[in-house]
C-alpha cells in the first residue's frame, strides 16, 4: 500500500464504513463494500493518481459497489430498501464528506456496545474505527489469525441479530454508555503498555491507536471531561515508554526509570488536557488517575499521590485500585500499613501484580524467605516474558540473601 494510500485508509476507513453503515444497517455489508473500494482504489491511484477529494472517492465508490452487491441480493424486501437508502447517498468522487455528519462517533458507541463481549468490543473497534487489518489485531493479541476473524464476524453478525442501533445515545442514556467506550480504549491501551503475554513489555502500536483513538473521542465530544481525563492519562503513561524497559528489554520499575528519556512534550500535552478537563469541575476516575499520573510526572510528594488514591477508590470501589492505594501508601514511606492494606484484599486470585506487590514490599522490610515465596506466587500468574525476567531476578537476589 502506498504512503498515500495508506494515510486515507487509516483517516477514511472509519468514516466510509461509518457512513455506508448508517446507510445500510448493516456493519458487515458496509465493510465489505468499503475494502472493495480500498482494493480499487490500490489498482487505481497509482495508474490514474490520487482524487482530488480522496474520502468521497472511497466513499463513492463503496456505494457503487454496495448497490452491485444487494442488485445480486435475492430477498427482494431487502433489496429494495437497501437500494432506496443508497440512492440517497451521493455518488459523486469529488463531493466533500466532511459535510456528511461525521458518523465516527456512533460507531464507536456500536462497537462498545455491551451487548458484546469485551474482548469483541475491543477487537470490533479496533477493525472499524481504528482501521487496524485483521492480520495486525490478531499479532497484537498474540492469538492467531483465524481465532481473531471469527471474533469478529461473531461480533457483527451479534450486531445484525440483536439490533445494536447505529447511534450515539440519546443524552439520558449517554451517562451509562460512555463509560463502556471509555474503558475499551483504556482497555486497548493498557494491552499495548502492559501486554499480558509474549516477548515484548510494550506494544508501542496499541498505545498509539488508543492515544488516537481517545484524540478523535475529545474531538467529537468536546464537553465530556472524562474522555479528556482519559486522553491526559493515556498521554501521561505513554510518556514513560522508553524507560520502562532496559536495553535488554528487562522491565525498570518506576523509582528506577531515567527520567530524562520521559517524553517531555507528551507530558506537556497530557497536562494541558488535564487542565481542560479539571476545568469543567465534573471529577471523575480517569481524571483522578490522570492527576495520579500528573504527580508521578511531576515528582509530588508520594503521601498526595496515596491521597489521591483514597478519592479514586470513591468513584472506583475495586481491588485493584485498592492494590494501587496500598502501594502508594507503601511509597509514601509506611511500608507495614502498605502490606496490611495488601494483605487485607480479597477478589485478586491469579492477579499476578497481588504478589508481585507483597513481595517487594516483603523485600524491603527485609523478609526474604515470605518474598522469596511470594516472587514464586507472581512467577506462576505472569506470563509476560520480561516480566517474568524481572521476577526471576528479584527471586535470585531474595534467595541468595537468605543462602548464607
């Protein structure tokens, strides 16, 4: 594909198959006639150049092709309806589609839907409104290709079957529903920064998509502060990136990282969102853990950061943010109350960060021989390769402590 070519695919897929859906009612034959036009269009630009108005070229010549395919359609009350919604659908390559209403977001809400699976919501939304290939979402995951495809025509043909509507939601039922397309892009990002399996800590592409992702959320929805509380926070954790692991791609705790390869702009950006969002005084959780990365960016006193943890554990009454709570409180320089509040927790069983947690904690109070069995608890739970690195290192060290 060519740079030009690939630019608009990754800038119109979302927007054509948006748009043909919204016309057709149906997700799968709106993609289906969508990457037939991208196929042309591969043949094409190169030989004929690229459309003066490239997105409605795409979009145009999706429609034409979305009406050859229902004209073969043998259910006539089908075919009939699909074909008069086409024809209101302008045909013409050089129309500007940015006067089309920008479906975008109602496809989001669609593919969040949690009539879904989660693992569909992620993978639906990374094809349709990310553009990712099939073949990209599935190395990202690490399954193979055809598990990956069957999760999604499974999840579309659930779209069709259930009447998922293609719409953003009345503003009733907009509090309830945003939430769900909030924590798929978080959901997206945390795989891409802390990838639960396989070689390499970071996915660097996941994070990207879900950074841009969260962009074009803001953008669409300029009043919600809580997408601009989750863009600061996806910015600010990004900004860690290239010091979270070694040369050797060995894992660098936090109170280890080299904070000059910290990205300083993203940090930059990711504050100033945080300000609109803080601006709009509607707190909510990914604000709270915005702010919570802001201080770790900033270098704020622990103690405010353990606070900072006690509001989200308002909003966000769950263990693991619990967890979160207790190793901050451990940060701020109670190491026996961080562990108590570890030891206290309930609902963890086979979360690997549960003992990988105690066993730091251990180690520092220096308790080697329950580290030692609590770095083997983590071992066992984590699959990630230079996690499992990390771990193995910090093992050796207890053990060798307590040999002598």
């Amino acid at each position: 594909m060519t740079v030009s070519l690939e630019a608009t695919f990754r800038e119109e897929w979302p927007r054509a198959v948006a748009i043909l859906t919204r016309v057709l009612g149906d997700l799968s034959l709106a993609e289906d006639a969508v990457q037939d036009a991208f196929a042309t269009a591969l043949e094409r630009w190169p030989r004929d150049g690229v459309p003066r108005s490239p997105g409605a070229w795409i979009v145009a010549t999706a429609r034409n092709g979305a009406i050859d395919r229902i004209r073969r359609e043998r259910t006539f009350a089908r075919k009939a309806e699909m074909l008069a919604r086409l024809q209101d659908l302008s045909d013409d390559p050089d129309a500007d589609v940015s006067s089309i209403p920008d479906e975008r977001l109602a496809l989001l809400f669609t593919c969040c839907h949690p009539a879904l699976a989660v693992e569909a919501r992620v993978a639906l939304t990374l094809r349709e409104v990310a553009g990712l290939a099939t073949p990209e979402i599935a190395r990202a995951f690490l399954v193979p290709e055809p598990t990956l495809a069957q999760r999604l025509v499974r999840a579309k043909r659930r779209v069709r079957e259930t009447g998922i509507p293609f719409r953003v939601p009345p503003d009733h039922l907009l509090p309830d529903r945003l939430p769900d397309v909030l924590r798929v892009l978080y959901l997206v990002f945390n795989e891409g920064y802390a990838a639960t399996s396989g070689a390499e800590l970071v996915r660097r592409e996941l994070c990207a998509e879900a950074i841009r992702l969260a962009k074009l959320l803001c953008v669409l929805m300029p009043d919600e502060p809580e997408a601009f509380g989750l863009l600061a926070l996806l910015l600010l954790q990004d900004s860690r990136r290239e010091a979270r692991s070694g040369r050797d791609g060995e894992l660098v705790l936090l109170a280890d990282q080299d904070r000059s390869l910290w990205d300083r702009a993203a940090i930059d950006e990711g504050l100033r969102v945080l300000d609109r969002a803080e601006a709009m005084r509607r707190p909510g959780p990914y604000q709270l853990q915005a702010a919570i990365a802001a201080g770790h960016a900033e270098g704020t006193d622990p103690s405010v950061i353990a606070v900072l943890y006690g509001a989200l554990e308002q909003f966000e009454p769950t263990p693991v943010v619990r967890l979160n709570r207790a190793v901050a409180v451990a940060l701020a320089g109670d190491l026996e109350g961080g562990l108590a509040l570890l030891d206290a927790l309930e609902g963890l069983d086979g979360y690997s960060y549960l003992p990988a947690a105690r066993a730091d904690l251990l180690r520092r109070l220096g308790r080697a021989e329950e580290a030692a069995v609590a770095y083997r608890d983590a071992l066992a739970l984590t699959e990630n390769a230079a996690e499992r690195r990390f771990l193995a290192h910090r093992l050796e060290e207890v053990t060798a402590s307590t040999s002598w």
